[in-house]
C-alpha cells in the first residue's frame, strides 16, 4: 500500500510546486532552548543525575517551527503570533530576519513573557524539561494586530496553518475571524489542535491531532482498528471538513476523508531518537502538500516520510527537499 501510494507521487514536480506555494502560520510561537551535558553522578542532594553542560541551542519552536519547516522545504511563508518584549522574543526575530521571513504579524506584547520550553540532553536522552509561559490569552490589542495582518495577506496565500499549543494565541474571537474568511473562500485551513479547543476548529479543513488527543476528544480509547476508525469517524464528522489525520507514533499516522476513505501509513522511521517538533513537521508538510494541488493521500504519506527523517535527529529539526526526495525515490527503488 505504502509502496503503491509513493508510486503515484512524482516528488520532482511537486518540490517545485512547493517553491511556488504559499502559506500563512497563525499560533503560540516559541522557542525551544536545548541544554546538552554529560552524567557521571548522581547529586549527592537527591536522587537525580548530575548534568555537566557542554553547550546550549536555541530553536524556533511551535508556530515558529512550523515556519521553520515550511521554509525548509521551500515554501514561502507568513507568521502571525506573539513574542514578548525579552532577550527570547529578540533571537526569535533575529533567526526570523536571518530566514528573509516578514515579522510584521508579529505582536509584542510587554508584560508578556516569550513562551519557552527548555529541554535538559544527556547523551542524547532527554533528563528533564522545564517551561516558561503564560497561558491567560494575548491582549486585545496584539489579537486586533493579528487580525489586520491575517485581512492584509489573506488573499496572498494558498493555505493557513493554525498552530496552537495552548499559549493563549488561538482563541475564540481568531478562529471566529479566520472561518469567517474560509466560509468566504474555501481556504485551506489546517490546525494542529490543542485537546481544549477542539470546538473551535468545526468547519476547518484538516485537523492533525495525535492519539492521545484523538482519544479525548471522542473519549473513547483506540484499543484495535474497529474503535480506531470509531474515533477517526467521531473526529470528522464533529471538526474537520474534509479530512483527519491521527499520528500514531511508532504506528505510522492515519487518514480519514470526508468520503469515507481511510488510509493507513506505516511509520518509516528507521531509528527514533527525538519526537521534538515531529508534529510541526507533519503539518507544515501536509499543508504545503495540499496547497500545491496533492490529494489527501499523497499529502499524508509525505507528511509521514517527513516525520520519519526529524525523529531520527535530536532536537527541533526540519526537513529538506534533498532529504524528502531521497526518501521518497529509495522507498520506490529500493
């Protein structure tokens, strides 16, 4: 099936599409800040491990990493969010400016701290994370900023990425505003939920939850394929317009389509070392895969090929063209 699938993808033509294609990301931007050591011993204090730092890395991460990954692979790409006025919120627009990425719909919003999840690495195993963040949403004065930008470039792009990590971004009022304009259009509209607002998204295009959000928002438990397509059925008919997309993990991702059509991927990763930002880059290659005229299961089986070359890297990652054409080619001519 998988083989059959990548058969019917010509990766070339499709690349260049992407470099022609345009996206808009609304959501909680972030950054990932990776701190990476050694353990020898354990603190004499407690029992935990000791960590000698060797260094530290500071990535793009939610909506930022979704641009990040839509950039990567060659798509033009717009960001609407907010950042705090801090020494975080100046690296985010710093590396942004480094992209050639416009920072107009970018909010900056004193008092405000940018969102950051901090990640403790020992020999390539995560030790603990710790996060620094306000949840309360963005001030009316930053979301009006957010819906001017959105209006300003609506007409200039072929698709919308919603990212919401629950930072207070996504609200009722953005989602209220952006459906408005898809009822309007027919944009594609693609989210990467956050299990709290799930009613938010009714009318949207895609949405791309996980599991365990899946299971929640059915509150039912996949145990089997039988209570698996339950949920899938669930998801669809309540949220997503045209289409929904599980990540299943170590068991690849699954597609349900407005027709009836469910497509099982397999997961093609050979060797997972860090699932950081992994959904980031299904949905940002989903989308740019939708937005350059690919059906949904093309789209989804190169959103999964994507997510099986990022786990296999530590850290927030994204993919590359060269990356994604290689994997693709080697799956049809082993």
């Amino acid at each position: 099936m998988l083989r059959q699938l990548t058969r019917k993808i010509n990766i070339q033509r499709l690349l260049q599409k992407f470099s022609k294609t345009s996206l808009l990301v609304v959501g909680d931007i972030m950054i990932d800040e990776f701190i990476w050591g050694n353990v020898s011993r354990i603190s004499p204090e407690a029992p935990v491990p000791v960590v000698a730092i060797t260094h530290e890395t500071l990535l793009l991460g939610g909506a930022a990493n979704v641009v990040n990954n839509v950039h990567s692979l060659g798509g033009r790409v717009l960001l609407a969010g907010v950042i705090g006025d801090d020494r975080m919120g100046e690296k985010i627009k710093k590396e942004l400016t480094r992209q050639g990425i416009d920072q107009e719909g970018i909010a900056v919003e004193a008092g405000r701290p940018t969102t950051v999840k901090t990640r403790i690495i020992a020999h390539n195993q995560q030790v603990v994370r710790f996060d620094r963040e306000i949840l309360e949403p963005i001030h009316k004065q930053s979301q009006e900023g957010i819906f001017r930008y959105i209006d300003a470039h609506w007409g200039q792009v072929d698709g919308v990425i919603i990212s919401d990590y629950g930072k207070g971004v996504v609200t009722p009022g953005l989602m209220e505003f952006i459906m408005d304009k898809r009822r309007a259009d027919g944009k594609l509209v693609a989210v990467d939920p956050k299990m709290n607002n799930l009613e938010l998204y009714k009318g949207v295009t895609v949405i791309t939850p996980n599991s365990t959000e899946a299971e929640a928002a059915a509150g039912k438990e996949i145990k089997d394929e039988e209570s698996l397509k339950e949920v899938g059925k669930h998801l669809l008919d309540g949220f997503a317009n045209q289409a929904v997309l599980i990540t299943r993990g170590e068991e690849g991702i699954v597609l349900f389509e407005r027709s009836g059509k469910v497509t099982n991927v397999p997961t093609v990763a050979k060797e997972v070392y860090d699932v950081t930002g992994a959904g980031d880059t299904v949905i940002s290659t989903l989308t740019l895969s939708l937005a350059a005229e690919s059906d949904f299961p093309q789209a989804a089986v190169l959103a999964n090929y994507a997510a099986g070359i990022v786990v296999g890297k530590v850290g927030t990652a994204v993919v590359t063209p060269e990356e994604l054409r290689r994997v693709v080619t080697e799956y049809v001519h082993p």
